[in-house]
C-alpha cells in the first residue's frame, strides 16, 4: 500500500510502498480517507519536534487522520463506521498515564506519538489501532474528520485554562490566538463564548485566512504594525490569550498584553531562541496582577468528543473556507508545499 514517509537524513516526504498492516489481536484495521498537515509535521520533516521509530530509518508521518474502519476485529466498532484516531500510544507497555486515561498528561518517555515522536503515522491506505484509541464520528464527516484532532488540543487547552481560573468570577470577554489552522479552528470555537475574539497574523490583504477571521466576527491584528502587547481592547486586555504560532517571543508578550486575572494558554512549538527579556517585571507582573501562563499539549478522547460537537457547530462554510488543498498521495510534494494560499492542506487516500 502506499504511504507517505520522511527518511533520516531528508527533509522531503515521499511516497513508499510498504506492506498493508495486519491488526494484532485486539486492533481494528482503519481505511484511510484523509490525513491534515500542520505546523507541527512540518516541524517533524525538518527535524525541530518528534523523532523516528527505534532503529527505523524512515517514520510515516501524519497525526491528523479519519478513516473508516474496515476489520472491527472483536471491538463494538462495526465495518464501515467512521472515526478518528487519538496521537498518543504507550511506548510499549502501558503506564498509568494511559491506565487513568490521561495520555495527554505523560511526560516525555511515558507515550510516543503517532507521525511525530517515535512512532509511524496515519498517511497510509491502511492503519491499525486499538479500539480505545479511536473515536466515532458521524458519517457527515468524513471529508473533514481529521479537524476533530487539531480541533481537540484546541479544546483541552482551553479546559485547562478556564479550569486555572475557576477559583473566582473571571471575566473571560477578550480573546487573542494566532492565525495559522489551529489558530482558526480556534477563532471559530472562541467566537460563542467570548465577546471579542482577535487573531494575530503577518499578512497583507487580499488574504484566505483574514477573511476567514473577519467572516467568523473576529478582528485581524496585523504582528508586523501591532505587538503583541499593544493589541487594542476596550476591556484594557486580554482575557485569554491562546498562542498558536509558534513565535517564542509571543509566550512571553503575552503577559502584557493579558488584562488582569488572565490567563494565556501556550500551545506553538518554537524551535530554539535565546533572546533577552525582563524577567523581573514579568514575573511581577504575574503575580501583583493574578496572571496565569499555562502550557497544553495534546489531547485524548473526551476533547475529542468534545472537538465533533463544536465541529458541528460551526458556520457551514467554515470547513470547505479552512481546507484549501486535497492532494492524493502522488502530490506529496504539493501536499507539504507552504504556499500563502494554503491554509489546510490534506492527503486524500480514499473517499468513503
Ligand atoms: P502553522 O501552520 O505553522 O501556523 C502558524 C501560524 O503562525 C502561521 O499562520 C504563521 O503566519 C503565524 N505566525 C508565525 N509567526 C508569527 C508572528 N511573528 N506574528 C504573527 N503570526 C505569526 O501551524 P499550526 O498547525 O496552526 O500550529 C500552530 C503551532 O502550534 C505550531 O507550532 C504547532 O506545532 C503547534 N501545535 C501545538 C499543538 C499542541 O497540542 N500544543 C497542537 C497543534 C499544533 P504565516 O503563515 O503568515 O507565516
Ligand atoms: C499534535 C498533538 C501533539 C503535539 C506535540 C500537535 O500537532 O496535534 O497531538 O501532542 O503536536 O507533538
Ligand atoms: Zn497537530
């Protein structure tokens, strides 16, 4: 079958072909439809985040999948049923990070991820789990399923962080993200509960993802002629602040741009950055105004479920604007391109 790989010393995905998995006993083998591609399986392919399987010499990229499944084995799956694969696996044995079902909580060295860290990907004809790592979708989804998994570390983060302001009456009315996929899937969640939601970006108009932020409701902030802390609000803050692009520096200035009592969720991988900042007045700053920084990663089965009703919720024009490039395996290489039109782009195996 044919799969989509990054081999050790290479920085450019091809297609290989490798045998069609068979199910160990106690696995349900999944058909895939679509895989996404996101800001972190490029930083894979580069060598920045993840790594390969133990002692293999090419990793099957891809995290973000929806198939339908093809062998139930003795799972209550039944043929045909769509789902969603969660990322994160025990390295080996199970632990009791993944006994409590918490996978999302291990530390490094206690999960691999599946086409990140340690472990083969879904950018395959075929894939196999076990049933407990797989979530059922409507049938509906099957074009845009594999939003549900970027979507759903949208969702935990924000748990977490509304979670770290619960011990008062917060006053979560502003919100400010980044502009890339994840960034917008969030704008689009955000957009029901806070009452003015903005999202930051380097881009000059015309552009795909302004009018997406604009036709949410949400205000565009240009980074390159508005920092960070400078953001406008009447509110005199953020209340939230959800970091999605990655830029070291915006983990920190976001501290000044969070009003009091806020509480700033970080969820971009930078690659390494030494650089200067107040320390001292930050942390000051932190603590005389009851501010909070929390970092999130990952996700497991109930953001996911959570991730499918929001999904639902969604402005219908909203995932058709968001998935900009369907690619069959063949145009790996167009797939992987960063071009300023792509917003999310897809490997295409099947479709239901
Ligand atoms: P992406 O496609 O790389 O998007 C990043 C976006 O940030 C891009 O649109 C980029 O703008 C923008 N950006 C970068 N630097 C900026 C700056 N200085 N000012 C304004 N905008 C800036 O990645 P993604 O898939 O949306 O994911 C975002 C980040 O979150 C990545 O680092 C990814 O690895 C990480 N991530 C983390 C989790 C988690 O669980 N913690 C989950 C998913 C993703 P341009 O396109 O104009 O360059
Ligand atoms: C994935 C998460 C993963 C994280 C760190 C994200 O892009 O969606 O599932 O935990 O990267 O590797
Ligand atoms: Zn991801």
């Amino acid at each position: 079958m044919k799969a989509i790989a990054v081999h050790r010393g290479e920085t450019t995905p091809r297609v290989v072909d490798v045998p069609r998995p068979t199910p160990n006993v106690g696995e349900v083998l999944v058909r895939t439809l679509r895989v996404g591609i996101d800001g972190t399986d490029h930083e894979v392919i580069e060598g920045n985040h993840g790594g390969y399987p133990a002692g293999a010499d090419r990793q099957i990229l891809g995290h973000e999948a929806v198939g339908v499944v093809e062998d139930p084995g003795d799972s209550a799956f039944a043929e045909g049923d769509l789902v969603v694969p969660t990322v994160r696996r025990p390295p080996g044995d199970s632990n009791p990070y993944f006994e409590r079902g918490e996978p999302d909580m291990a530390p490094d060295g206690m999960y691999v991820e599946r086409g990140i860290a340690g472990a083969d990907g879904y950018m395959a004809a075929y894939f196999t789990s076990p049933p407990e790592f797989l979530v059922r979708v409507p049938d509906s989804f099957a074009a845009f399923g594999f939003l549900v998994e970027p979507l759903s570390n949208a969702e935990k983060a924000l748990e977490h962080a509304v979670s770290a302001r619960s011990a008062f009456d917060w006053q979560s009315e502003s919100a400010l993200l980044g502009n890339g996929p994840l960034g917008l899937l969030t704008v689009a969640l955000l957009q029901n509960s806070f009452d003015r939601v903005y999202c930051l970006g380097r881009r000059d108009r015309p552009d795909a993802t302004i009018d997406i932020i604009e036709k949410l409701g949400a205000t565009y902030v240009d980074s390159r002629e508005t920092p960070v802390p400078a953001v406008p609000d009447a509110h005199e803050g953020m209340d939230f602040v959800f970091e999605a692009t990655g830029y070291a520096k915006h983990a920190f200035e976001c501290i000044d741009a969070l009003a009091p009592n806020g509480v700033a969720a970080l969820l971009g991988i930078p690659e390494n950055w030494t650089f200067e900042l107040d320390g001292g007045r930050l942390h000051r700053e932190i603590v005389l105004q009851n501010k909070a920084l929390i970092g999130s990663v990952n996700s497991h089965v109930p953001h996911f479920e959570a991730a499918a009703d929001s999904l639902v919720s969604f402005p219908d024009w909203f995932v058709d604007a968001l998935i900009t490039d369907v690619n069959p395996p063949e145009q790996v290489a167009r797939a992987f391109e960063r071009r300023d039109e792509t917003i999310k782009s897809v490997v295409e195996f099947a479709t239901k």
